[in-house]
C-alpha cells in the first residue's frame, strides 16, 4: 500500500518498507500487558522502570492500563549510537534516584535484540537487593544467544529487520510515529 500524505509528512517524505504493527494492534496488546501485570501484582507496589529513550511511548501507555499502585522512574543507557547495529558497549547514562531495595521492579525495554543490554541491566539492578524484578519489553527479535532474565511480560515476536516508531528510532528520528515499521 502507496503511504498516505499525513506518513510522508511524518517521516520528511522518506518512504518506510513498511509497517510490521500498526496503531491499533500495538494497543490492543500494550491493554492485554496491562491486565497481565495488574493480574501479577495484586498488592501492587510496583515501581515501574523505563529504559530510555526508546520505551518512553510504550511505557506512557502501558502504565495508564496496569489498576494497581505504582511509581515510574527511568534508567538510560545506551548501544546502538547512530549505526544500526548494536555495539555491545552498554552504558548507564542515567541511574534512577528511587531507592530500588525491597521494591519489585518492572523494568520496561522497547525491544530485545541481542540481549546485551539487558543483561547488563539486569546485573546492574540485582545487585540493588529488589524484592522481585521482572521484564516487560514490546518487541523481542529471539535472536539473543543468552538472557540473564527472560521478558515475563512480552508484547510480540519481532522480525529481525530494523524496526523504528513507537519509541524506536534510527540515528534520533522516527521514535514519533505512532505504529512500528521496518527501515530494511
Ligand atoms: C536499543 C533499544 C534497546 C536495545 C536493544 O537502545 O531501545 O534498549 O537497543 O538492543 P540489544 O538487545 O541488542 O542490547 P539504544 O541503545 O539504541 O538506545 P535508545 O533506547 O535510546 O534508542
């Protein structure tokens, strides 16, 4: 299908291979993870960790459907740089202030590639001393050769292609549009 005006404005004309989850299916599922985390915490008291930059959509969304109390802080860290494929070289830009002893911990990624990241964080965030710590991510491409903690709460099978929008970018641009696309 041709892009629509409102797409091609959106992305500076440049044209996209094309769109692998659209508006509509990423809510009905992004609702879907909310009840399964409400279900899975029924005390609540929950502090929810994003990864950013790219789970600042997700994470948005998915917090206004779990019904339980929570707090929201955020982690940064960083591997792709402006290539599109990921360095390995993980590093912590911002560590969240919120003390994470006791807590049971949902960390929140937009997409797991080669896993490096989050086995990073994951080893980061244990020696914390949480009470429970568990992953939320988006997109998994199941191509990583070994997770440290695999995503309890997974919204869908990724392709292994290079997905942007929805928080996901290349080189800074794209993370605005409101359904994934593939750039190969
Ligand atoms: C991307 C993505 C994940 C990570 C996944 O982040 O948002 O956090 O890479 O890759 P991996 O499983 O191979 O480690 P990036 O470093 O590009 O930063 P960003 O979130 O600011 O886009």
């Amino acid at each position: 299908m041709l892009p629509s005006t409102a797409q091609l404005r959106q992305t500076g004309g440049r044209e996209l291979k094309r769109i692998v989850f659209d508006e509509e299916t990423i809510a009905e599922r992004v609702r879907e993870l909310g009840r399964e985390i409400t279900d899975a915490y029924p005390d609540g008291d929950l502090l929810v960790l994003g990864l950013l930059k790219g789970s600042f959509i997700f994470l948005s969304d998915l917090v206004r459907r779990i019904e339980r109390p929570l707090q929201v802080d955020f982690l940064v860290a960083s591997s792709y740089g402006e290539g599109t494929v990921s360095s390995g070289n993980v590093r912590l830009v911002y560590d969240p202030e919120t003390e994470l002893e006791g807590k049971h911990i949902l960390l929140v990624e937009d997409i797991i590639d080669t896993g490096k990241t989050l086995n990073k964080l994951v080893g980061l965030l244990r020696e914390r001393r949480p009470r429970s710590l568990e992953i939320c991510a988006l997109l998994h491409k199941h191509v990583a050769k070994h997770l440290e903690l695999e995503a309890k709460f997974l919204g869908f099978d990724a392709p292994t292609l290079f997905l942007v929008g929805y928080g996901l970018d290349h080189a800074e641009n794209f993370r605005h549009l409101p359904y994934i696309a593939s750039l190969t």
